[in-house]
C-alpha cells in the first residue's frame, strides 16, 4: 500500500470499514502502524447543492492535478443517499476521465451506516490515503443535513460550490454554510452564463465580507469556474495553495488539525455515551413517556431527568 | 405570586436558583404545581456586541411597554461575566426608570457557574415569570460566547442589535449570529447617524435575504431605533406582534416551543451522561494521557476510545 499500490489500499479501507470484530482490530493495529506517515496532504471539503455540478468539478479538477503531477484521492460522505438521490460517487461514470488517471484513487462512500459510523470511517480512511501517499484528499459530501459541519471538521479547507443567481439556491442549504466556506465557486461559469456568474461573484464576495472567515486569518473569496471548458481550475488550485502557505506560516495549520483530532476523540467519547444510554429499549420506552409528561406541563424537565438517574423528585 | 407581588417571585427564583438539596427539592415542587400557568408570553432574546446598547433598548422598550399596560420581566443571560466585564443588568443604575414601573420586574443575573447551570436555572426562572402573569419576557444575553445559541433555543424571536458601519462591528460577534436573529435593530439612530443607520439597515435587510430565515416562514428583517429619542420603539413591538401571529397562524409557535422543551430534555441527559464520566479525577488524567498519545500519533482515535470503555486494542 505504501508503494503506491490502488489495490492494496482499497483493501485496507474495506478492513477500516468492515464491522467483524476480528477484523476492526486488524484494522486499528494497521491504522496505528501507519499514522507516522499520514498528515501530509491537503484536505479539501467540497460541498455545494444538488445540481451544483459537484461531480463534474471534481472531475476536471482532479484530472488537472494528476496531469500536474499531483495524486489524488476522492471520498465522498453522503450519509443520506436516500435522500439525497444516492451518492454522486456511486456514479463513477461521470468521473470517466478521472479514475483513468494513475494518479487518481477514487472511493464511492460507505455503505449506510449511522452518521458517526461512517464519518469515523472517513476520517480513518482518509489517513489512509494519506498513508499511501496521496498529497491531495478532496472529500465531497451533499450540501444538505449535518455532514457539511462533521466534513468542515476534518478538512483544511472548505469549498462551497453554487450557481448563478445566488441566494435562491442557497434556500435549500444548511443554514450557516456560507460561513463554514473558505472559498465559493460560482460553477458553470461558461457560454452565456459567463456574465451572470461574475456578477453572482461579486454578491458572494460582499457577503463573505460581512461574515465571519472560516479560517482564522484567511478572508474566504469567490471565483468562478466552468468545469465544462476547463476556465478557472488553474486558479482554484493558486488559491488553495495560498491558503495553504498562509495558514501554515501563522501555524493555525498545525493548530487546527490537533483541535480536529481533539475535537473528534471527544465526540466519539460522548456518542459513545450517549449511545450506551439509549441503547436499551426500556430505558428509550421511559425517556419517550416521560418526554410525554413533560411536554403535557405534568413534570419539570429537572424532574424528568432526575427520573432517569435515580435521584429523588420529592 | 400569582397574585402579582414581586418579592414572592423574587424569593422563588432566589430558591430554583439554590444549589442547596432540600431547596432544590422544593423549588421543583413549586415549578410543577405552576406549570399549568406558564406559557402565556412572547418570549423575546436580545443579544448584541458590548456597546450596542442593550441597557438602554431594555430600558427604553420596557418602560414603553409598561406604559401600554404590559407585564414586562427582564431576565439577563451572563455565563462569562468575567469575560464581557461584568453583567450588564448588574448595573442596574441604568434602567432607572423601567425598576421604577409597576408593571416591571428585573432580575439581575444569577451568580457564574456552569454555562448548563445558568442556563437551566434561566429557563426555569422564565416559566416562573410567566406564571407571576408577565407577557413579555426579554432575555438579554452578550453578543459573545456560545450563550446566544442557548438562548435561541428559549426564545420565541430573537432580536440580534447593532451599530453603525455593518460588517466591521460584526468581527467580534459570534460566527452564525446573524443567522439567529428574527430581526436586526440598527441602534443609537439618532442625531447625524440618522443616515448611516439608515444606509445600514438596507445592508442588513441585504444580506438576510440571502440567510436562511431563524424561523421557518418569517422574512428576518431590519429597523433603525433611538432609543435615546425614543423613537421606532413602537415599530419594534408591530413587529413583533405580526411575528406572533403570523407564526401563530403556520402552527409552528406551539411546534418550535414543543421542540425547544424536547431539546432541553435532551441536552440535559446528555449534560449528565458528560459530567458523571468527566465527574472523576483520574478518569479525567486518563483522557488528558490518552489525548496526548493520540495528538503524538502513537493511538489511532478509535484506539483511545476503546481503552477508555475498556475495549480490547489488540
């Protein structure tokens, strides 16, 4: 795998994924024998609503940057393909030229899981790839639900991809994505439209002033792109890579990944919790009836929570 | 209480706030014997950066409605006081003439402790001014911190103020705040600021457009107030009064209340499963070890977790 091996890697991620016992050790010994080698790409989120042409910039960009040398993986989070109309990357024929590419690997998503499951997943996988030697790791993920703050936690930076006439299709976003972004491309930027993406640049550009960064230190711009003519990848990637030695020389780089490790150790440790709790059908049966009472104005909460854990009411 | 004397109310907010068993105990009675006579007010969060001028909006727009015959209670949400300077209903010297009203009563901050316990206790002294027969309650919170969100979480609409120059003001402000807000007063409109306040608002108005709404069917939206001259202060209780019912009408005030008291449940279970774990020193050393290892890359995340929940590693 560390020689650059695609099976063997793809190997690795379906023992990472696997849920048999045996196998999650094996996986986690291997995991931990690879972590002095991981940490070395640039992660990148990518997001954007249905229809923002996700797969096709993931294409063309990704392309470009094997033809420069560059390897590069592609995860894809969609814990909700169901609604979401199944996951972009179970599509691989729209990423024909891409995995063609020696330099590409290209990873559809898990199978459904719960979301902590899979995102563990990705974040596993995703050293893995780093493992293996890939410099750049572009994650896309759906521009619904709460995947985009999970894949927000895990990345470098955040890309937000949207179409002309900003702010109606915003409608069918997370709230707060904007300010989750690093940098928003205005897709689809080619023939006519060529005129109306600039223009919804610019709105994305005075809005993006009014919010807070993403990053500390970076002020989160827009540009556009056509994956279609291939216009504006170039200028994605001098993008990227200025963010990079930006963020790097104030050390955030460094800083932010430990918050990330952190952050995820102790998410894990509280829906580990969390899940020991409520996995009991008699207890899920009490916290339903006395979430019933309360909601009926028969009990405080306090009194609803201290049912639960054995403290007296009275 | 119920008959309206305020030193009544004063003392049983004095005992919900009590950390002492037997009070606690009582207080939980007493909340639940009232219950049936909460829920009657339109519930008002209001936030803004140090300086906005929050004291003096409370204090103008609760003595205007006290003046209209309205029951008006100020609550303050302050878990960093040592962080913003100090509670700002601490000094109460400046809302002279709304503690002189009849029909006023304001309750300075409880004392610091856990963020969840000042919370709990707010959300609790709340239900006990509506069942003293208050219609308005105006919690205040600073513009800082993570308080805002908890606050959100209690309120009916979410009044979010500001000065002056939008944007730069905003820098010090929470990430996502505007997002939170039902509506955005541009203070201190009065004198030469009249214009650029004006100017303000529009940019406002702008941007929210392109923001998801904080509640579902309702367009957030801007004034300009002084409250110094007194002046859109009945603008600001229009507004809210068409917000009321409007929401009302959509059916999602019982809903978003509903939902609120169910999160509040929630939070506090999880609250509790985090603190008992955390609640033990070495257990406490164990995840600060275990951290570090994780953050020097000797244990993959999953690794750390099992050791804590005594899973095999290998």
């Amino acid at each position: 795998m560390r020689a650059g091996n695609r099976t063997s890697l793809a190997k690795a991620i379906t023992l990472i994924e696997s849920s048999n016992n045996a196998h999650k050790e094996e996986a986690q010994k291997l995991l931990q024998e690879l972590l002095p080698f991981t940490g070395n790409s640039i992660r990148i989120g990518i997001t954007g609503v249905p229809g923002a042409g996700k797969s096709s910039f993931i294409e063309a960009f990704g392309t470009m940057l094997c033809k420069m040398g560059k390897r590069v993986a592609v995860l894809a989070i969609d814990p909700s393909s169901s609604l979401s109309g199944g996951s972009i990357l179970g599509d691989k024929t729209r990423m024909e030229e891409l995995v063609r590419q020696e330099n590409a690997f290209v990873r559809p998503s898990p199978s459904a899981g719960t979301l902590g499951g899979v995102h563990k997943k990705s974040r596993e996988t995703m050293l893995l790839c780093e493992a293996a030697g890939y410099d750049v790791i572009l994650i896309e993920t759906v521009g619904v639900g709460q995947s985009e703050t999970y894949v927000r936690g895990m990345v470098d930076f955040f890309l937000l991809l949207v179409l002309t006439g900003a702010g109606d299709e915003l409608q069918g976003m997370k709230k707060g994505i904007m300010e989750l972004a690093d940098g928003i491309i205005v897709h689809k930027a080619d023939g006519d439209n060529v005129r109306p993406a600039r223009r919804t640049m610019q709105e994305y550009k005075q809005i993006l002033h009014f919010l807070q960064p993403s990053t500390p230190g970076w002020l989160s711009t827009s540009l556009t792109v056509s994956s279609l003519e291939k216009k504006g990848l170039d200028i994605v990637w001098d993008m990227l890579m200025e963010f990079e030695q930006t963020i790097k020389q104030s050390n955030y780089w460094t800083t932010r990944r430990h918050e990330q490790t952190r952050d995820w150790f102790h998410t894990m440790i509280t829906d580990h919790l969390i899940d020991s709790f409520y996995n009991n059908p008699e207890r899920k049966k009490q916290v339903r009836s006395l979430e019933e009472e309360i909601l009926h104005g028969q009990l405080t909460v306090t009194q609803g929570v201290n049912a639960l854990f054995g403290e007296k009411n009275e």
